[in-house]
C-alpha cells in the first residue's frame, strides 16, 4: 500500500458524509464491524464533486491517470468513476473514459455485462472501488476482467483501507497485493477517518 498526502483532508471529509456509520455490521468477508464505510450513501451532488476530485488528484499525483479505462465495479464502484472520470477533464483536461459492471448480463437490447467505454479496445485499466478490507471482492473483478486477454489491471485505488489482517497477523492488503501482483492503493484508512468521526 502507497500512503498518500492526501489522506489526512480525503478522511476528513469522509467523516462529514453519511459513508460512515456505526453500529453491528456484518461485512461481506463475514467479519463482524462496529463501523461501515459506504461510499454509496455519497449522492448528492457536491460531495460527488468532491469525491471525484480527491480520486482524481490521487491519481494525477501518482501518475495512475495514464490509463486506457477506469472501471467502476458495481455496485460501489460505479459512482466514484464517473465522478473521478469528470474531475479528472475538470481539474487536469484528462480524457478518462469509465465502465462498469452489470451483476446480471443483460440479454436484450444492446446486452452485455458491461456499460459504458469498450473494454475489449483498451490495454490497461485502473480499477476505483469504496473499500478493501479482506481483497475477496477484488479478485472477483480480476476474474471478471480476465475475459479480456489484452487487458492489464494497473492499479486498485479505495477510499478506505479498513486495515484488517488475515490469520498470520498480514495486513489483507498487502496479502492481497502479493497474492494478485496488482498494487493496491488507498487514500486514506480506518483510523485516520475515525481520528475526524469521533
């Protein structure tokens, strides 16, 4: 995982949304939270602005924007790539188209699994997603974008890092990175976005 300087002003903001509950949660790794990061519940407007400027700096900043694609998995995904798509022509005058994935193919009309920029055309892409917390859903998109043989995954960005570590103590993260060779970077973590929420 890359730090990023970012990732002090990105938490703050975060902490002023409604993407960060607490309560009893049960993530889809099947661990149990008293906190949930939902980049989801940020739909309005200005905070999609925003949102996207922070991905769209990070990736500008770590040279992550000179890819083919950005692709938004579903559901999450979806909207930080467009939003991201649109900074990045606002604030830098880069051409970032986006796709996304459909969790059911549709099977009439134009069909497919996916909307938006044709995957089959591009070489690599930068996958933009809410959070990682085990990296299972992850290697779900790997899967899913290994039916395109040309087509390089350069990078994850996340929002969150929710720092959890598998069963050697190994930060998931960084488990992960060494398990797919993909690198993995967040904008900021877990603590820092609580160190703005409490």
């Amino acid at each position: 995982m890359t730090t990023t300087p970012i990732g002090e002003r990105f938490a703050r903001f975060l902490s002023g949304t409604s993407a960060v509950r607490f309560g009893d949660f049960t993530l889809k790794s099947g661990k149990k939270s008293n906190v949930f990061f939902n980049l989801g519940e940020i739909f309005v407007g200005n905070e999609l602005i925003e949102l996207g400027r922070y991905y769209a700096e990070f990736m500008k900043s770590h040279d992550l924007h000179q890819c083919d694609i950005l692709f938004g998995p579903a559901y999450k995904g979806i909207n930080i790539a467009i939003a991201t798509s649109i900074a990045l022509y606002q604030e830098y005058g880069i051409f970032s188209p986006f796709v996304y994935n459909r969790k059911t193919a549709k099977t009439h009309a134009e069909g497919g699994l996916f909307v938006g920029a044709d995957l089959a055309l591009a070489k690599n892409v930068v996958v933009l997603d809410d959070v990682i917390t085990d990296g299972g859903t992850k290697h779900e998109v790997i899967d899913m974008l290994s039916g395109f043989p040309g087509l390089e995954i350069s990078a994850f960005i996340v929002g969150v890092d929710r720092q959890e570590v598998d069963a050697d103590g190994k930060p998931c993260i960084r488990a992960f990175e060494e398990a797919a060779g993909i690198p993995v970077y967040a904008l900021t973590n877990r603590d820092e976005v609580l160190r703005f929420k409490a």
